[in-house]
C-alpha cells in the first residue's frame, strides 16, 4: 500500500515536470522582460556617464603617438554631477580600479566641492562610483584651464602697460549637460586632456 | 485502458514541452534579432517620449528619454568611416555614396531628410510637451529664465567622410555636396511607408511647393523679434539633427515672424526657406518669446565652399501651438496648476522643431542648455 503511494506520488510528479518547466521558462521571461524595463527606465545617468567614458578611452585609442586633437564630449542630463579625472602609473591615490596602470575615470561627484589636497576625495568619489579606463602610458593629466583674471604686463623699453588673461590649470574636468570640446594628446609616454573652461575656479580647489 | 490514458498524458506532455521550448526560443530569437537595430532604438526611443509626456507631473522627471545619437557616416570609401568625426565611437551607420556625382548627391539629401524626418516623427511630431514640466520637477527654477535655453535631443549627427571632400572635379571643391538640394529632394519624394511629401508632412499637409524667395532677405534686418545675427563656426564637417522645444505664449507672433522671414508657414507648422547660401536661419527660444537669429556660416577648412553649400541649407521645421500635456481639467486652485504644468511661462503653448545645426559646442550651446538621450 505504502509502496503503491509513493509510486502514485512519484507519478503525479512526473506530470506535473511540463507546467513546472513552463512555469520557470515564464519566470525567465518575465525577469528579462523586468530586466529590460528596468534598463529601459533607471539608471540612464549611470548608463551615459559609462558610454561617455568608453567614447573618450576610443578617442584615445584612435590618436596615435605624436597626434593631438580637439574632440567633443556630447552631455547628458545630470552630466553636471560628473567629473573626468586621471592618474599617472607611479602617482599616489590612485584608486583600486586602476590597478598597476594609469588610468581616467568618469566619476560622480561635484568638482567645485572638492576640496584641494584633493587626492583623496577624488580616489574616494571614484570608488564609490566611477567608470575607469586603463591605458599603458607612464603618465596621464587630466586638466582645465581657467581664467581668473588678468594680469599687467609692463613693456620694459616702452613702458607701456597691457593686460593679459591670468589662467590656473586644475586638476579633474567636470562635466557639462551639453557640449564641451576638449584636446588631447598623445605620445609614446604620456596623454594630455585639457578643457578650456569658462568658469572661475573655486577657492578650495586643486589649482597651481 | 489505463495504459492507453498514460500513453495519453505522456503525449500530451511532449507536445506541450516542445511548443513551451520552441515558444521560447522564438522569443529569444525575436530579442535578439531586434535588439540592435535602429528601427528599434527609434521605438525605445518614441515609447519612453510617449512614456513621458503622458506620465503624470510629478513623474515625468523619473522618466528618461531613452534617444540615442545615431550616427550617419557619408563616404566614398568603405574603408573610411568619418574617422575625424567619429573615431573611437561605435554603431556608426555608414552610407557609402557611388561615384556618380548626381546619384550620390541623391543619396546624401535622402539620408538628410530621413534624418530630419525620423527625428520629427520620433519626438512626437511637436505634439507632446516633453520638456516643460520635467523642467520643473528636475529642480530648475520657476521663472522664466529657466526656459530661456530649451532642452534639446541630438537626434542624429551627419558627417561627411575626407573622402567625399577629397572628391574634386576641375580643381573645385567636392561637387557632391554643391549638388545637394534637400529641399527639392523634400518637395517631391515621401518618407518610406508615406503616401506625403516631406514637404507636406511638415507642413500639415498644406504645401506642396515653396513660396519664392527674396534673395536679398539675409542682407535685410529681420523685422521685430529677431535678436540679429548668431555667427556660426562650422569647424567641423559634421551637420546635427536637433529637436527642441520652447514654451511660448506668443506663437502667433513666432508664426508671423518666421512667415516674414520667408519660411513656409502653413497653420501652426513651419519650414524655414530654402537657401543655397551659406546662411540660414536658426529659430531659437528667449524667455516667453521664440526668436529667429539670421546665421553666418563660417568654415575654416578644406572643401570649405561644399560644406557651407550643404550647411547652408540649415533649416527648421516645426509646429507652433498647444501642446499635449497632463494638465487636470479640474481642480483646485488650476490657475496655480497651470503655472506648474506650463513650466511658470503660463501656457501650454510652445513651438516644437527639428533643426540641422552644425555639430560644435559654439552652435548648438548657443541653443541648448541641456543635452536629454543617450550620446
């Protein structure tokens, strides 16, 4: 009797194996469907901040050794929240990302918030979420370049005074919801980023 | 009798399990299939503007417009892909032009209008209000000023490949691109899958030809709102799609005023002239009124005199008047309602447009402040 049962539940088992497979063949579906909505709707932000860096690392990859170029970096609503940022091979305060390479990250943060001495803060913003790209040269910079005023410049066998713009190269760029054209070079050991920008730079930033 | 009703269930099992598997791969090869391709990206994108502008309010700023940038390579050879333009980008479509001059200059207006067109078609026709209520939920300012710049989409970039550049005939620049007419080519052929013109799909079906155009009108002041002359660098051999929206209550005025500079004005809809100059016109937003600004095209590169007669067709279609939004008919205080709805400009009025611009941060940061879709 005991026997027969159990044959009997085995049984009911095995007819119930099509709707069991049906039923997780569905659940598959419908977590890709999810999946996508999800992708199709959250995220956008992150998602953007990852293309622009994939974008740049091509940009890079294209330039040959000795080339220099001035490209354009298409922003995206809350680009404003990100900064792009290097580091050299040997430089300290890399983050972990980078491993024993120098590499650029995109990495979410305000840059005017910075404070200067800055390192730190930039390693920390870009672990807690940034994008890196690792590329075999010794150095990297990553650098914009900003007016904050003007400087008098005195001919010493005339006399006469002109004013010349007064620029400081910070370090990081932060990004911009629309377009920003940046140059960049590239040799055998180093690449440069530099971003002319149009904003006075704030007091407690890494400037020399 | 209860072997046969075994042999039965286990049949029906089979038949069940394979339908089940073979339903599931179809799905997966359906996904697949389409996953990449850029019909499919135009829906991703036309279902999260429909997703937005019907949403409620509040919402709307949780939406994303899932638009990405396409980009169009125009090249003579295959083995070139815009690389000035486009190096290290991916998903780059490329459209390789023959070497017959007048085929491929038929090729290039129909890759520019369908451009033109798909953007337009896309983002709504200007029927939707996709940016002035997200404006407001994103944090943005409740006065005017934050409408002074509008929101825009690249819908596409166009870049012309060295190549085609490269292509001289007598000792003069490229004569591709001099033979370009993208607004004949719109005046008589119609968007895949359409029985109507270009023409008359931006034009509410009005038109069929454009009016004459004054040739002195770019050497006249532009009467009213017109804020003078936005000089535009064409430093780049690369045109952008861009669509944009401004709240305006004057729409009326933004009409007459774009009829007086010589665009076909037909309804609410709106082409600006044809040019074969290397000026144009750019209609852009300023607060509560839309304005026009008279454009100087200036190139400073090889094939300069092509690439200004291919620019310099720059142009903007549109539709100026209500917008569809969620606005609650009823309810309490809807004068205040209103004012959110309508981004504190205090109407649901606006113009809507897809404009070609050259693609530098000159031009199109003149136009827009934020940048919404995927680069």
């Amino acid at each position: 009797m005991r026997m027969r049962n159990r044959m009997k539940k085995r049984g009911d088992l095995r007819e119930q194996v099509p709707e069991i497979i049906i039923a997780v063949l569905c659940l598959i579906l419908i977590v890709i469907a999810g999946v996508m909505i999800y992708k199709l709707f959250a995220n956008q932000e992150e998602e953007n901040a990852k293309k622009t860096a994939d974008i740049i690392e091509g940009r890079i990859n294209a330039l040959k050794d000795g080339q220099s170029n001035n490209f354009i970096v298409q922003g995206f609503k809350g680009a404003d929240n990100w900064f792009l940022v290097g580091w050299s091979k040997t430089e300290d305060g890399r983050p972990d990302k980078c491993f024993f390479d120098s590499c650029i990250c995109i990495c979410k943060g305000d840059l005017s918030r910075l404070k200067s001495g800055q390192d730190e803060s930039l390693n920390n913003k870009c672990t807690d979420l940034g994008f890196c790209r690792k590329f075999s040269v010794d150095k990297v910079s990553v650098e914009r370049e900003v007016l904050v005023g003007s400087l008098k410049d005195i001919n010493p066998e005339t006399g006469q005074s002109s004013e010349k713009p007064e620029k400081r190269i910070c370090t990081g760029i932060g990004l911009k919801q629309n377009l920003m054209q940046i140059s960049m070079s590239k040799s055998k050991d180093e690449i440069k980023i530099l971003y002319e920008s149009d904003e006075p730079p704030n007091d407690n930033q890494a400037c020399f | 009798m209860k072997n046969s009703k075994k042999g039965d269930i286990a049949a029906y099992q089979v038949v069940l399990f394979v339908l089940a598997i073979i339903g599931f791969l179809i799905v997966l090869l359906l996904w697949s299939t389409f996953k990449d391709t850029s019909d499919t990206s135009n829906q991703i994108c036309h279902l999260s503007v429909l997703t937005r502008a019907t949403s409620p309010q509040a919402a709307q700023s949780f939406v994303p417009l899932k638009c990405t940038t396409k980009k169009i390579c125009l090249t003579m050879d295959s083995s070139q892909k815009c690389d000035s333009s486009f190096a290290g980008e991916k998903d780059i479509s490329v459209v390789k032009l023959p070497t017959d001059t007048e085929k491929a200059a038929r090729i290039v207006e129909q890759a520019s209008a369908e451009a033109m067109y798909s953007c337009w078609d896309v983002m709504g026709r200007g029927k939707l209000d996709l940016f002035g209520n997200y404006a407001k939920y994103s944090g943005i300012s409740f006065s005017d000023a934050a409408l002074e710049k509008p929101y825009c989409v690249i819908c596409s970039r166009v870049a012309v490949d060295d190549s085609v550049l490269e292509k001289k005939s007598n000792g003069k620049d490229s004569d591709i691109l001099l033979k370009v007419n993208i607004y004949d080519y719109m005046k008589k052929n119609s968007p895949p899958g359409e029985s109507l013109t270009y023409l008359q799909l931006f034009t509410d079906k009005q038109f069929s030809s454009y009016p004459v155009i004054d040739t002195n009108l770019f050497n006249e002041k532009i009467p009213n709102k017109t804020t003078g002359t936005a000089q535009i660098r064409f430093t780049r051999k690369e045109i952008a799609y861009v669509f944009m929206q401004i709240k305006s209550q004057d729409v009326s005025d933004v009409l007459s005023n774009l009829a007086t500079s010589g665009a076909v004005v037909a309804g609410a809809s709106f082409l600006t002239s044809p040019t074969r100059t290397a000026a144009g016109l750019i209609v852009t937003g300023g607060g509560v009124s839309a304005a026009i600004y008279k454009v100087a095209i200036i190139a400073g590169f090889a094939g300069q005199a092509a690439i200004n007669a291919y620019a310099g067709q720059v142009m903007a279609a549109g539709y100026c008047g209500g917008v569809e939004t969620q606005n609650p008919e009823k309810g309490f205080i809807k004068e205040i309602a209103d004012k959110i709805i309508t981004g504190g400009v205090g109407t649901s009025k606006g113009c809507s447009l897809v404009q070609a611009l050259p693609y530098n941060f000159e031009s199109i940061n003149q136009i827009c402040s934020v940048i919404e879709g995927n680069p």
